[in-house]
C-alpha cells in the first residue's frame, strides 16, 4: 500500500481496528468515529504522516490530507480494515456521529446538511444581487430589456429558494427530493399573490376559508417543514398503499396532505408570528436606555433564519412616514457586521485551505447586504460563532443609538448602504465606525475562542 504508514499511524493513535466504530471520507478529510474517544493518543494524533491537521468535532476524528489524497489514503485505510466490525457497518460515519451529539449540535447539524448545498447558488446570487443595487445607487439607468436581464440573474434563485430549500431537505430526511421540488414550487406558484408584495403592501392575499394565502417567496422553515412533512408522509402511506398503487396513490397522497398543511396549517400560523414579531420589534425598538437598539442589532440576524426579516420592510416604511428617518437600517448593519467579523474570524481559524476559502466566499455576499450564506455556510456550524456574531451586532446596536445614527431611505445595507449618507460626512463616519466596531468584536470574539470553535466545526 502506497500509504501504509499514514494508515497504521492513524490506526496507532486511533486505539486500533477494534476501536474504530465507523469511517468515511469528504472532499479533504477522513472522518472516524471510534467507540472509545478516550483512548486517542492526543500528544500523536497531530503528527500523523502527510496529514495537515487534525481536529475532533461532532462525533468524528477528522485528518485533513486535501483533494485528491484524501481518496488514496481511503482505499489504503479500507483495505486495511477489512473484515473488521467498522468495514462491514450498514450505517455511514456520519449517521454514527449524530448519535454522539447533543439536541442542539443535532438540529445545527440537520440545518448545515439541508442548507451548506445551496450556498454556491446563494453566494452567486447574492453577489449579483448586490452589485445591481450598487449600480443603481450609484445612478446607473438600465433599458427595461437590461433590467429584466438583470433580474433574471439576481432574483431567482431567492424568488425560488422554497424549492431548492424544500428539494435539499426531503432528500435529507429520505423523501422523494422531486416531489420535494413540485412542493417547493407550489409554495411560490404565480397564482399565489407574492408574500414581498402583500408584505409590503401593494398587493392583497387569497382569501380561501376565511384564512389569508400567499407564497412563500424567500421564507427557509416552512420549506424545512415540507420536506420533512413529504419524507414522513411518503413512509406512512407507502407502509399501507397496495404496492400496485403506490405508483400513484403515494404520490398523490403526499403532495395533497403536505401542500394542504402549509398553506391552510402553516400559512394561518406564521401569519400570527409575523404580527407578534413586527408588534414586538415596535415595541423593542422603542425601549428606553438604548435596550432596544442592542437587542434589534444583536439578534436581527435571527429573522434572517426564520425569514421573517421580509416583514421589517413594513416598520422601515412606517418610520420613514413618520419621521423621515429610519434606523433599523444601520441596525441592521450592525447585525450584519458583527456576524461577518465572526464568519471571517472563524475562516482564518481554519488550517485547511479549501475550508478557509468556502467560508471566506460564503461571507462576501455579506458586504452587500446578502447574509444567508454566510449564516448557513459559516456561522450556525457554531453556536460559539453565531454567538459572537449576535455580541458584535448588539455593540453596534448600542453606538447606532449613542451616535443618534438614522438612514433617510431603506433596502440597502452594509457597503452599499453607504450611500444614503452621502450628503451627511458626520453620518456617513459613524455609520463606518458602527461597521468597523460591529466587525471588530465578532472577529476578536472568535479568535479568544478559536481552540473550542475548531473542535466544533466540521
């Protein structure tokens, strides 16, 4: 075997072959999950031959040899464990590693798995997404032929990411991911009104039974909760539907009941929640002392999750009427800011190269106001991480009311939110200074922590 030395080191500080519960490989790394943790040899496990780093993270013992390596070092490994326990297992590394972890590192690790695969299409689009608003801030005039072409480009993938987030998650929990997508698209259908314009306003929802109806456009949970709903769905009707008719019964069976629960179910649901949080944000923001601004900056990112954060548009509107002023946009930032400092901080803490560089493409769409892959990418792989993220926002929250910071429009953040301060120097230094603060207390937070955070993530 040509990495016969790296295997038997691995195996050396590992405990054995009969220590060793389950194994796999990714792009870069070897992952084992061994019945006794206890027994690696933690002066050695570092040194093993060709490997660039170790860590230990959810369960599993990971060896960083990089693309292409990696898979020699496998097959050497799998030829070495052959007719062991481990070799035979019917079960992967990874579902072993989840029985490992605590409810909380379970649901991260479900949403990283639903969510991590969509991060290329989501940082594409973001950074499109963001240089079309840089464009036109900076007063560029497109043809309505350009602009439709623009927004081909810039909007779809968000307009539609109940479908790929309903695809990604039914494949997760064993559904058919292509009902998982006809769902998807049932939720952002046309014949449904469209939940920005209802949210904002300009348009009405179907009113069916007496309940409000309307997509689903950028919303993640209720798209979790569908795929989850099909693969549960699909099981059940499968383990009493004549095999005969399960071609098309099942099917028929499960879109039916799942699309039924999110739109008469759900919909009703987040409806509700979305009043109870636009009323309470009203009310946070308000508090006296500054509380507010800290608490808005600190956990505005939490909306994001949720996709909740669409309604916030209606409050800026509101504040704008009023007051001509509107200060949840450099809240905002600030919430942004400090969960870029953390994303950034956390990719520098990462000895792999391919590792640091994902996570440091996923963070960019941040700078212009585009946070979901940085979240989902990065940031919720850690608890310690989106943790200090949420700190360095609330910190911004805080100097956003001591400087008596406001934005005089809305719909743009971070780098090209700069551009509503303009015509105001004083502003336009503190809403920086706001960012750079926000930034700096995410980051150096990250960094204190750096040796827990490493063992964290995957």
């Amino acid at each position: 075997m040509k990495h016969k030395n790296v295997v038997d080191k691995m195996l050396e500080v590992l405990g054995g072959k009969e220590n060793i519960s389950n194994y796999e490989h990714c792009a870069t790394r070897m992952r084992i999950v061994l019945k006794d943790d206890d027994v690696v040899d933690k002066d050695k496990v570092e040194k093993v031959p060709e490997s660039k780093g170790y860590f230990y993270s959810t369960g599993q013992h990971q060896f960083i040899f990089g693309t292409g390596k990696v898979n020699e070092v496998y097959a050497d490994f799998e030829k070495e464990m052959e007719g062991t326990e481990a070799a035979d297992a019917d079960t992967s590394a990874r579902e072993d590693a989840y029985s490992n972890l605590n409810p909380a590192q379970k649901v991260v690790r479900v949403l990283a798995d639903i969510l991590v695969p969509l991060i290329p299409a989501l940082v594409t689009t973001g950074l499109l997404m963001g240089l079309r608003g840089l464009l036109v801030e900076l007063g560029m005039t497109m043809s309505p032929d350009v602009e439709a072409l623009f927004t081909l480009l810039t909007d779809t993938a968000f307009a539609f990411l109940p479908v790929l987030i309903a695809y990604s998650a039914t494949r997760k929990f064993g559904g058919n991911p292509i009902i998982g997508i006809v769902i998807g698209l049932m939720m952002v259908a046309p014949q449904l009104p469209n939940a920005y314009d209802v949210l904002g306003g300009s348009a009405d929802p179907l009113s069916i039974f007496g309940l409000d109806v309307y997509g689903y456009q950028g919303s993640i949970f209720p798209a979790i909760i569908a795929g989850w709903l099909i693969s549960r769905f699909e099981k059940w009707f499968r383990s009493w539907v004549p095999q005969m008719m399960d071609l098309v019964v099942t099917p028929f069976l499960t879109v039916t009941f799942t699309i039924a629960i999110i739109l008469f179910g759900l919909g009703p649901i987040i409806q509700m929640i979305e009043s109870f949080v636009i009323n309470g944000l009203v009310t946070v923001i308000n508090a006296p002392l500054g509380i507010g601004y800290i608490l808005f900056a600190g956990l505005q990112q939490v909306l994001v999750i949720t996709g909740l954060h669409h309604s916030l548009g209606i409050i800026e509107l509101s504040l704008l009427s009023d007051t001509g002023l509107n200060m949840i946009q450099p809240l905002a930032t600030a919430s942004m800011a400090g969960q870029f400092g953390a994303a950034i901080a956390t990719a520098f803490l990462m000895k792999d190269k391919i590792r640091r560089t994902n996570m440091i493409s996923s963070a960019i769409p941040t700078v212009f106001g585009i946070t979901e892959p940085l979240l989902f990418g990065v940031n919720l792989r850690s608890l310690r991480v989106f943790a200090s993220g949420i700190i360095g926002g609330a910190i911004g929250g805080l100097l956003t009311y001591i400087f008596n910071l406001a934005a005089t429009g809305m719909g743009i953040t971070f780098i090209p939110g700069l551009l509503l301060y303009v015509g105001d120097m004083s502003g336009f230094i503190r809403y920086l200074i706001v960012i750079a603060v926000s930034f700096a207390v995410g980051f150096i937070l990250v960094q204190t922590q750096g040796k827990y955070i490493r063992e964290e993530i995957s």
